[in-house]
C-alpha cells in the first residue's frame, strides 16, 4: 500500500513548516486555502500547530508539483494515499501523466526544429526583411 501515515506527537509553526518542506509560508496558506493542507489546531496563544503528518503531505504536494502535477491530479494522489489504494491505481496515474510529459516533450522538440530552421534562414543585422517575421504572418 501507498500511504501517508498521520502523527501528531511534533508541533511545528507555519515557518518551521516551511522549512521542514522546503515551500514557503504563503504556500502552506494557498493549500490549506484550496483544502489540500488540513487546518491544523491552534496553540493557546493562536498560533498554528502543525504535525509530522503535514510536513509529510506539503512535502508530497511540494513534489508532485516539481513532476508537473496538476493540482487536482495531486488530489487524486492525496486521496488514493489517505484511502490506502494499491500502488497499481497510483502507478497507472503515474503512468497517465507521464504519456503526457512525453507528449509536451514532443511538441517541444517540433516547435525547437520549426525555430531553429526559421531562424537559420535570417541572417540577422539591418537586412529589410526579416525571415522570422514572415515566417509568423504566415
């Protein structure tokens, strides 16, 4: 099983949060906001007090980000992880996003040879016409 066990035997302010997952304060605030991040409890002097259990999830959302992951595919993560889903329901998400990557690297190197030969053809300086530009009005 997949899973992001719970623990509430550390408490953490927002910045020490922060910290421990690498993001900023206002992105702890953006998740919580979006329903992502639990509001944690409060101390007896106001202050927010999170757990291991939080840095665990915002360092989840923190990487599922930096692999490109739409927030609302983060949630379907987030959610298969709480439930305690099989790995094959994460790996076929996994799996999903990827062909999707790949897509995006594909139409990247298409738009890179259409730019590279477009751009081969000006030679650059005060000439009148310029290839590129008649290359986009085309």
């Amino acid at each position: 099983m997949c899973a992001i066990t719970p623990s509430r035997a550390v408490s953490f302010t927002s910045g020490e949060l922060a910290r421990l997952a690498n993001v900023n304060v206002e992105t702890i605030r953006y998740y919580e906001r979006i329903g992502m991040l639990a509001a944690p409890p409060r101390t007896e002097g106001g202050r927010r007090a999170y757990g291991t259990a939080e840095v665990k999830t915002l360092t989840f959302i923190r990487r599922s980000r930096e692999l490109g992951f739409s927030i609302d595919e983060i949630r379907n993560l987030l959610g298969l992880a709480k439930d305690g889903h099989a790995c094959g329901e994460v790996k076929a998400a996994a799996l999903s996003h990827l062909g999707s990557i790949r897509g995006k690297i594909a139409d990247l190197r298409r738009m890179e040879r259409t730019l590279a030969k477009t751009a081969a053809l000006c030679e650059g300086g005060d000439a009148p016409r310029c290839p590129i530009l008649d290359a986009l009005s085309e």
